[in-house]
C-alpha cells in the first residue's frame, strides 16, 4: 500500500514510528507537510499539490493525518480534498474539526451521556460569580478553548484567584471553560488510545510535585495501568461519538467514574509505547490494512 502520513516534521517521534511500522510491514510510506500543500478543486479531476509534485485520486491508499492544534483550519481542509479525491483517511476532517473544538466536544459527549467534570462557559463578565458558582466553587480549573499540551491550563485554588484569572482571559476576548477540580485524582489521568473502536493501550500519567498538569509535555511520568470495564466503555464510547478511528481519550477517575477530560485526534506515540511496551504505531498500520478502501471511513460520530 501507499500510505500518506501528514506530518510537519519526519523526525517527531510519532511520525517516525508510523514510517518505521508501516515499512517493517512492506508499505510504501511518504511523510507529506500539509502546511506545504496546495489544492485544486475541480469538479472533473481534483488534486493534491506538495512542492512539484501532484497527487491525484488513487495515488495513494491511504492517509494519516497528523495535524497540529495550530494549524487545524489548514489541515483540515487538506484532509477533506484527500477526502474528494476519494482516498482513505484515517481520521475524517469533520471528526478533527469536532474533536479539536473543546466547547463542541464536550457538549456532544453531555448529550450521549458520557462522564465529564461539571463545566460552564460564558461570553460576559458580568457572570463570572455565576460560572464559579455552577462548578462548585474554587479550587477550579480555568481552560483555554485554544490551548494544547496543558499551555492555557491554570489551577485557581481561591475563588478571588478564580475571578481575577476569569475577568483577565475575558479582557483579552480569549475563550474559556471552568471545570470542576476533581481532587480525587490526585494530579493523575488515563491516557487511553482507541483504535478502530477498541482500546489498545493505555497509561496513567502522574504530574511532577508541585504541579496540577500531568500532561507529559510539562515533565509529568508514565506507567502502565489496568483499565476497569467502565473506563474501556468510557473511552471507546467517546471515541465513537468524535468519530475517531485512531484517538487518545483522557479520562479521570472520581468517586461517580471515568470523567472524559479530552479526545485527541493526533495523539503522541511515544509516551504510551514507552510506557506500555506496545507497537502501538504496528497496530494502526494494522488497522489501515483491514480497513483501508477507497471512499470509506468506518467510524462516523454525530453533531
């Protein structure tokens, strides 16, 4: 097969793995920086341009998008013209675009039922007493709807810390969600990666002392962990609902069970390989061997 991997930097960890993996299994793999690409949308032949090169429909099998928080609007719309070309995408572009939006996801995931720590979001702020008060009050976690890897993340541990870090992200016309500090956690999350709607690996990070984040980028350390029932349904549950073939879903254990924090469409490989001693980049070539065929993605989510 020739699989297309969309990645801005061969050398990432995760983007070397998938070509390492889809290789060891006889693929043509070609690493494609959808920064670099350029579209022409016709009716009768639409194409894919990178550098010299034109890909048109049936160049390649499939494609692996691996698209940065940064650059979402872009990359998305080279996935959806893969997508017109009739090629196999891994992840949809509307599933990127759905799971990318915090505020989107997090109300899709209310509305099927699935676990998230208590939030509220507003535009004034005239409300931000209200918004405190519907998350329980302080301690309480101040989300950016633009933040990646834990940046935009604060920990207002007073309601007074709460209202001045509110009213200064207001004031700046930044987006935010207030959630509910779960204690019970104590600085640890699930990270569990989905593949093709089964929970293949996962790992609980644990945030270094002094910090509340236990994202892997900020120093925090990994090791495996034994899932219950409930979080393995949990996860694949939200993973169908963002209509993501390949995702990690962060969850946090609380007394009422697994809340779902994220459902990240480009998760990192490295640390859950590490962690859990799987050839998980193997098991999404896998995947795309049994499931790659030209004008079809099997995972469709709603909203």
């Amino acid at each position: 097969m020739k699989i297309a991997i969309l990645s801005r930097n061969q050398n990432l960890y995760s983007t070397s793995r998938l070509v390492a993996a889809g290789e060891e299994r006889g693929h043509d793999i070609r690493v494609v920086d959808h920064i670099r690409c350029f579209m022409d949308i016709g009716t009768d032949s639409p194409s894919m341009h990178f550098k010299n090169e034109e890909f048109l429909p049936g160049h390649f099998d499939a494609v692996i998008p691996r698209i940065g928080a940064s650059v979402t609007f872009y990359g998305t719309s080279v996935v959806r013209q893969f997508e017109v070309m009739g090629t196999y995408c891994v992840n949809e572009s509307v599933a990127i675009s759905r799971s990318r939006d915090k505020l989107r996801s997090i109300q899709l995931l209310s509305r099927r039922g699935v676990g998230i720590p208590v939030t509220a979001f507003a535009n004034s702020p005239d409300d931000v007493n209200g918004l405190i008060r519907e998350v329980g009050g302080a301690p309480l976690v101040i989300k950016l709807l633009e933040g990646t890897q834990g940046i935009g993340v604060v920990l207002a541990e007073t309601k007074k810390a709460a209202e001045s870090v509110i009213e200064a992200f207001m004031g700046v016309k930044s987006n935010i969600l207030i959630q509910e500090f779960i204690k019970e956690a104590g600085g640890s999350d699930i990270r569990c990666l989905v593949v093709g709607g089964k929970v293949i690996a996962a790992m609980q990070r644990t945030a270094p002392e002094g910090e509340f984040r236990s994202n892997l980028h900020r120093g925090g350390s990994a090791q495996l962990v034994k899932l219950t029932p409930k979080e393995r349904a949990t996860a694949v549950k939200a993973a169908k609902i963002m209509g993501l073939n390949v995702c990690g879903v962060d969850l946090l254990r609380s007394e009422r069970g697994p809340l779902v924090m994220e459902v990240n469409s480009s998760p990192g490989l490295k640390g859950i390989e590490e962690a859990t001693g799987k050839n998980v980049a193997g098991m999404i070539i896998e995947f795309i061997e049994n499931n790659a065929k030209p004008n079809r993605t099997r995972t469709r989510g709603k909203g």
